[in-house]
C-alpha cells in the first residue's frame, strides 16, 4: 500500500473510530455504575439523530402518523449555517438525554429498588429498545432521511492534501466529527477526573453501598450517568447521521451492536478503553479492501474474537481476582 493510501484509511479510521467511542461511552458509564448493559442505547442514538433533522428540517415523508408534515413552511431557522446545526445537534442531544432518564426510571429503577437479577433489566431493556425503534416506524415510516445541504456554512465539502504526486482527500465532515469528538472526550475525561461529580460517580461505581454511606445519593448520580450517556448516544446518532445520512428507525441498532464490540475489546467498565476500543475498530475497518467491503462490518467481531481469545479482559480492562 503506498503511503497516500494508508494515510487516506487513518484518517478515515479515526474518523469513524472516534464516534464508535463516544457512542461506547454510554454503554460503559452505565456498565460502571450498575454492572449491566443498556440495550435501548442504540435506540438512543436513532432518537438523537432525528431529534436533530426534526429541528433543521422538519419535514417528513408521506408514511407514518407524520406524513407529509412539514414544521417550518418558510425553512427552519437554524437551517443553512454551521451554528444553526451546531444548537440543533445541542438541544437533539439534551432531549436524548432526558429520553435517557425516562427509560432508567421505566426500565431500570423498577428492578434496581427490587433487587432484581441483572438479566431481567437487561431484557427490560432490550424491550424499551424495540418500543422505540418501531414507534419511530409508526410515526415517520422506514425511509432515509438526509440532513439538509449547509449544514456547515460556508466550509468546504472536503480538504485537499498533496503528498508527491498524490492527493489525499479528507471530508470536511469527518474533521468536525474527529475534532467534535476528541473534544468531548476530554471534556468527559476531565469531569470524570477531576470534577466533584466524577469523583461521586467514580464512588458510586466503586461501591454504591460505601457511596450511599458517605452521603453520596446514589440515585441522583444514576439519573445524572444515564443523562450522560443519552447525551453522549443521541450526539454520536447525530454525527453519524450528518455524515452518512439517517438509514431508517434500525439504523442505530448496527451501532449498537458494534458499540458493544467496542467496549469488550477495550475493557467492560473502563473509560479509557471504550476509546481504544473504538479508535482500533474504526482504523480496522478503514484497511479493509473495498472489494470486500461487504464484509466490513464482520470486521469488529472477527478483531473482538482475536483479542479475547489472547487478553480476555480487554485491551485496558483489568483481570477480576476470584477469592478462594
């Protein structure tokens, strides 16, 4: 492979790879605080994405209850420049959020205050999924839905780099996402680690008994993780469907499931390597031939095999010590 090509797939790598990250953020922040996995997160991430085009477009096809309902006649005020797409994708995030908590009080606090084995709120969760996914089908249908042009202002669709006589081309699109992500990972990575709250969260998730003793509310710091992690899932829906496009109501199930590739391959519960995790996926996706590009996205699981069978913690995760 010559050397424009390989930078060409870095960057297109850790493009993709940074929002698999901040999606399996959300997996592992809840993971940490009650040892399970939230099933509706994919569902989260779809929410984000059209809570996003229904402010910067708000028109929608003619199938579902929605049909042919269009909510800006005169076009969408925050249409057509990068700042309008910028409160757009805030306030998608925020409403995936709040969506977030709703489904930790409906699904998770039920069985929490019940004592109940973690598998039952994992189905109830997986329920709640399917709940929304098909009441998104009911309301809008299956089809596609693409962001509107100019949703970047004035940037160009891609960036031109020469290297000898080659031309490396990078999407303008994949910048911001790679840029818009690492942000918000040390942004995340600073509360975490250096916030009272972090520090609360960290205690919740160490030990909620010793947590609770300590006057830590260990409910409030649930409500404010599963707040994050809806945040977190409806802003990577929203990155991901600027740059590909809103690929039906299922759309966020494939990124669930790679989301949970992501986070077993970097460690269950560890914060650092939910971002390896998906940085190394989306690099070992980017190298895969684009004659076997049908198969790419076999390529997770087949790396996620691979690595377990030689590290079965994880690549940052910690090995669990059985007390004899």
């Amino acid at each position: 492979m010559e050397l424009s090509g390989f930078l060409q797939n870095v960057l297109n790598g850790l493009a993709i790879g940074s929002v698999y990250a901040i999606f399996a953020l959300g997996y592992t922040l809840v993971f940490s605080i009650l040892g399970i996995i939230n099933f509706a997160h994919g569902a989260v991430f779809t929410l984000g994405a059209y809570f996003t085009y229904t402010l910067i477009s708000g028109q929608f096809s003619d199938n579902g209850l929605l049909k042919g309902l269009n909510l800006f006649p005169n076009g969408s005020p925050l249409a057509g420049s990068a700042w309008g797409f910028a409160l757009s994708a805030l306030v998608g995030s925020l409403l995936a959020g709040v969506v977030a908590v709703i489904i930790e009080r409906l699904a998770f606090r039920p069985m929490r205050t019940r004592s109940a084995d973690p598998l039952l709120a994992l189905v109830s969760s997986l329920g709640v999924a399917l709940v929304i996914v098909n009441l998104i089908q009911i309301l809008v249908g299956a089809e596609s839905y693409s962001f509107p042009d100019g949703i970047y202002g004035n940037l160009p669709p891609a960036l031109l780099f020469h290297l000898g006589d080659k031309t490396i081309i990078i999407r303008t699109v994949q910048v911001i996402i790679f840029a818009v992500s690492m942000v918000l990972l040390l942004i995340l990575g600073w509360v975490i680690g250096r916030t009272r709250t972090g520090k609360a969260l960290r205690a919740v998730a160490e030990n909620p008994g010793t947590a609770s003793l300590l006057g830590i509310s260990v409910d409030r710091f649930v409500i404010i993780t599963f707040f994050l992690s809806g945040l977190l899932g409806g802003l990577a829906g929203t990155l991901v469907g600027s740059s590909f496009g809103i690929a039906g109501p299922y759309f966020g199930v494939t990124f669930g499931l790679k989301g949970l590739a992501v986070i077993v391959l970097g460690g269950l519960g560890s914060i650092p390597g939910a971002v390896v995790g998906g940085l190394v996926i989306g690099l070992a996706e980017a190298f895969v031939p684009a004659q076997y590009s049908a198969y790419k996205e076999a390529v997770a699981f087949a790396l996620l095999f691979i690595i377990l069978l030689v590290r079965p913690q994880g690549l940052l995760g910690q090995a669990q010590i059985q007390k004899v």
